[in-house]
C-alpha cells in the first residue's frame, strides 16, 4: 500500500474528517461536528488559529487518518493532541502508529516537549488507552465521572527526547 502524508489543509478534507471519524464507531454527532469545525477553522483562519493537522492519504489520495494537534495556550513547550483516528477500512495497517510518530515529530519541531492527550475511561476506548501505552505515553490524571456519571477523563502524558 502506498501512503503519503501532508500537512495542509485542503477545503476536501472537512468531507474527509467527517467520514473518518463517523466509520469508526467511536464518536457522537458533536464531537463529530467538533472534528469537522477544527478542520473549518483551518481552513479560515490558516496557523493563526492554532490547530496543526497531519493527513495520511492512501492510494487514490483518499484520506485515511489524520491528527489534529496544537500547542496549549500559556504554557512554555506543551501541547495537545486532539484528534488521531483511521478510517474504519484502513485500521490494521499500521497507519495510526506513522501518524502518531510523525505528529510527535512535527511537534518536536515546533518546539514541543510534551504532549497531552485526553480520553474517555469506557470500555469501548480500552484499545485506544492500550495504543497509547504502546507508543510510550502514561496516564497522568484521571477525573471521574468528567464526561457522564461513569465514564472519566484519563489524560495521558508524554515528554518528548530532546533532539
């Protein structure tokens, strides 16, 4: 399979996010709304706005996952990630493990140092928490029942090596 990976955004690719995070399964209409609105505002406002993407495109230059990520407004070298997701069709094939290494590289880039992400502690997320083990982040915080009664926030947390 031959993948390319860009980050610009093109006006196709809020089409793009949306089908993404609709096939897999994980997300309701808000936050695929959410998705869909960081992408917009991209697309408007351009680096000012502060979200950064990385696009995975397969053969064809169908979108096949993506990350959104930026840095954490008063801190020195923070930032989040916000969105990591492969479409449902491409999961398997090592796509989410190139886009988190390259997302931690373009963040190295710009400087970061550490890198946030957030998460829901349901059952149905137990394989995203398990990926995010894998690539070397650990669970800094857990604030129950953030979400809903049931279902807490985890925050994990990685410190970058210095380049």
């Amino acid at each position: 399979m031959s993948l390319t990976f860009r980050s610009h955004t093109l006006p196709d690719d809020a089409a793009a996010v949306r089908g993404i995070v609709e096939s897999t399964g994980f997300f309701n209409e808000e936050e695929i709304r959410v998705a869909v609105e960081l992408v917009e505002e991209r697309l408007d406002k351009g680096i000012e706005c502060g979200y950064h993407f990385l696009f995975c495109e397969a053969e064809g230059n169908s979108v096949a996952g993506y990350t959104c990520f930026g840095p954490i407004p008063g801190t020195r070298s923070s930032f989040d990630l916000y969105w990591i997701a492969v479409h449902a069709r491409e999961r398997g094939k090592g796509i989410g493990r190139m886009l988190i290494e390259r997302t931690e590289t373009a963040i190295a880039a710009m400087g970061g140092t550490r890198i946030y992400i957030e998460t829901s502690s349901r059952s149905l997320y137990e394989p995203t928490r398990g990926f995010y083990l894998k690539h070397g982040y650990k669970q800094e915080a857990l604030i129950k029942d953030f979400y809903a009664p049931g279902d807490s926030k985890i925050i994990y947390a990685k410190v970058l090596a210095p380049s």
